[in-house]
C-alpha cells in the first residue's frame, strides 16, 4: 500500500546545480500528491531516480511539484506508471528546467507541457 505524504513543506528546497548540474521541477495537479515520479537518462532507462509529488508553499499558495534537485547534463526520458515514458526533458548545466501537468487530468501526462532547462519563474 502507497503511504502518503500529507506535511505541507514549507522549507526551502536545495537545488544543487552548476556547469554540469541541472535541476527538474513537474508541476501536479493535487492528485498526483504522495505519487513517485521517476526519470533516466534517454539511453539508460534502467538508470532511474524517484521523488514524490509533494506539497509546497509559493507565496501563500499550495503548490503540488516533483523536485529533481540535481540531474547530470543531458537528455531524459519522464516515466508513467504505466512503465511507459510519458515525456522528455533536456537537463542543461546551471539551469531549472520545469514541466507544468497541472492542466493534465491525473494519470494523463503527455509531452506537451515540457519545458527545457531555463530560469526559475517564482519559488517552489
């Protein structure tokens, strides 16, 4: 059985990036909150990292996002429960990308919404 996470994290998260360090932020709906998330790089796909989709504060507002703190440079492949990748991403260095499935229904992530690697619009 899946154990929630219901803490509202009001810390600040630590993003560790650099010349060859980027980060990853997917943006959820409230659905998705206490789900794994899993990424591997495009030509490893047994090569995989998990976080859960948590629930944060940004400006007095919830917000419900897996947070990647720090990916390798390179091309990744997002994947579904399903076993399935349901989207890429590319990892630059020194950059946050972000994906936003908050307009997806639950369960229906798709390559829209990707976003490569740019500057962080506001906190999360």
């Amino acid at each position: 059985m899946e154990q929630q996470d219901t803490h509202v994290h009001t810390e600040y998260a630590v993003i560790d990036i650099g010349e060859d360090v980027g980060a990853l932020i997917i943006y959820c709906q409230p659905e998705l909150r206490g789900r794994e998330i899993e990424v591997s790089p495009r030509e490893s796909a047994w090569l995989r990292t998990h976080t859960a989709v948590l629930e944060r504060r940004a400006s007095n507002q919830p917000v419900f996002a897996a947070l990647f703190l720090e990916l390798p440079v390179g091309d990744y492949m997002i994947w579904g429960n399903s076993g399935e990748p349901v989207g890429e991403v590319t990892i630059s260095g020194g950059e946050i990308a972000e994906i936003d499935w908050r307009h997806l229904l639950p369960g229906t992530p798709s390559k829209k919404g990707v976003r490569h690697g740019g500057p962080l619009r506001g906190s999360a």
